[in-house]
C-alpha cells in the first residue's frame, strides 16, 4: 500500500497548504529516521554519480524551499533523496509575506507561492547545522545551501548580503547556490543582470574559490539573457547552474482562482524544460533540472533533456516518496540499458 498517496496526502490536503506544510516538517522532525524508512518508503534503489566533485547516491533531490530552515535533514534521506537543498536562507531573519501566500491546484498538480523568503537567517540556520553535526547525526548524504537576498538589503548591496550568509554557512554546505531568480522578492530577479550577478559570485569567490557555487536561475528569462548567464558561468568558473525557478506564467490556472506568486508543477514541465534544453546548448557545466519532475516520463525528459541531477519539491507534495523510486529506478535501467 502506498501510505502517503491512501492517508498521508488526504490528511494532509484536508489543510491549509502552509500548515499542511509545516504539519509535514514537524512530522519528519521527530519521527526517528528508521522508522520512517519502514512506514514511507522501500529502499531506493542506488544510482551513484559524481557531479561537480561531489559524490550522490542517487541524482534525485530535495529542492529549495521545502526545508528552508533545515528541520528534518535525517529523514530526507530516510525517505531515499540523493541530497538535499535547504534555504532559500538569507543574512537576516525575515517572516516573509503575509499569509495566506501558499496556493495548492489539484487539477493542475500545481502549487502557487509567495512565500518571500520566510526562513530564521544565516545565523539560527548555523547553529541548528552545528548542532545536528554535534549529535552526530548528519545526513551522509550531500546537503545545499541556498542563498537569497535579504528583503530589507538594497540591490547595491547585495553582494555583501549574500556573503554574510555564505561565510556563516561555509563550513555545512557541500555545494551553495546563488537565488537570485525567485519572483517573490522585489526587485530580485534584476540580479540576474550580468553586471549584478557578476559581483555576488566573485564577492563569494574571493572568500572561498573550492567549494562548488552554482545558480538558480528563472525559466522567464528571454533567450539572449539565459545564453548570457550560461557564458557569465563559464567565464567565472562557476560548478553549475539550477535549471529552473518558479515561473510567472499563469496561463495554466483559471483566472478567478489565479494568485499573485510563483507558479511551479505539472504546468512549468514544458517551460522550464525548455530554458534547461537552451542551457545544455550554451554550457558544458552540469546542470540541476529543476521545475515540473512530477513522474518517471517527466524525469527523463530532464534527464535527456541535459540535466546531471534533479530536484522534486511540488512533485513531492503531490507524489510522497514513491515519486524518489520511481525516477532513481528509471535512472538504474538506463544505466544497465
């Protein structure tokens, strides 16, 4: 019986959607990570590969924004993900936008948000990482860190911003990624301007030049400004870039149950598949797909499509752990085809 799909999710979507949220991180917080394994999911089949110098043992991830706070770092890898993003986290706590700001479409298998960033900031972040370090119960799977720009930090200064986070997280994170393409803080997505965005990787470069540095990047973006940040990439020996963010298109979603935010599922496959395919052709470095993974023939769209590793997070809710089996078992007979 697959128990999320016959109990877990029909509990959970009886809920608000960011309560259901949070009623599902404080789930995975305090159940033991052993038990999750029996009651949710069968082992995941191993998939090992090696991207940007860092060992996964499966290419399926958690994406950005469903741990912002890192709470539940043992049981992601319970429930069989290859690793695991957390953030988006900022130099500043913030509580983000005003509720209501999370939008489930069933119909679509679609999610809208603006959640802006809500999480407790680099430094409470810092401490709850050392603190599960220290008990010695640190995922052996590799874990992300996201990083976004403060709400109440100027544009000018974001550079500066995003390096507070990056040195106060250094020491946890096994690849860090540049958010500058979420549409839910204002003004962020001009980061993705060449000059912008060159500033904030070489401010974080000039502190540390090893450890992998990737960005997220909006599958929104007009051809010549994706082409331009896959060169900008290459030319400042960045590890990789996330292939996509939310998307601002909402012509899949009726226009009397539309809400401001952005918009992620079944109906960003198509667009975001796109920007990855236009990245593959503009960039040898790896590429995580991002954006739409809602089942097997979805992954390997991904997959074919130029992506090393995928990351699920709208699938997840819609899907459960199931969803991480049947992706890394598609990758396993690829491998063995």
């Amino acid at each position: 019986m697959n128990l999320y799909a016959s109990i877990l999710r029909p509990l959970f979507f009886r809920l608000d959607a960011e309560k259901a949220h949070h009623a599902a991180l404080a789930l995975l917080e305090n159940t033991p990570p052993a038990f999750l394994r029996t009651l949710l999911a069968a082992k995941t089949p191993p998939a090992p590969r090696k991207v940007f110098g860092v060992d996964f043992p499966n290419p399926v991830g958690l994406a950005a924004g469903m741990d912002k706070n890192a709470l539940a770092l043992p049981a992601w890898e319970a429930l069989g993900f290859g690793f695991i993003e957390i953030g988006t986290i900022t130099a500043h706590a913030q509580p983000g936008n005003p509720p209501p700001r999370l939008f489930r479409y069933p119909v679509q298998n679609a999610l809208i948000n603006r959640m802006g960033f809500n999480n407790d900031g680099a430094e409470a972040v810092a401490h709850r990482l050392q603190r599960l370090k220290d008990s010695g119960r640190w995922p052996r799977i590799p874990v992300g860190v996201n990083l976004g720009k403060s709400k109440i930090t100027a544009l000018a200064d974001a550079p500066a911003d995003y390096l507070a986070s990056f040195k106060r997280l250094l020491p946890f994170g096994d690849y860090f990624v540049i958010n500058v393409s979420s549409p839910n803080t204002p003004g962020l997505r001009s980061l993705q301007d060449r000059g912008a965005l060159t500033a904030i990787i070489r401010t974080l470069r000039d502190l540390d030049a090893k450890k992998p540095l990737l960005v997220k990047i909006a599958p929104d973006l007009e051809e010549p400004a994706a082409r331009e940040i896959a060169e900008l990439a290459a030319e400042e020996n960045l590890s990789g870039l996330i292939a996509t963010n939310t998307t601002l298109d909402h012509s899949a979603i009726a226009t009397e149950g539309d809400q401001q935010g952005g918009l992620s599922g079944a109906p960003l496959r198509e667009k975001s598949t796109a920007m990855l395919k236009l990245i593959a052709g503009s960039t040898s470095l790896p590429l995580i797909a991002s954006g739409g993974v809602m089942d097997a023939a979805s992954a390997k769209e991904k997959f074919d499509a130029g992506a090393s590793l995928i990351q699920i997070y709208t699938g997840f809710v819609y899907r459960g752990p199931q969803l991480i089996r049947e992706i890394t078992s598609l990758n396993v007979q690829s491998q063995n085809a």
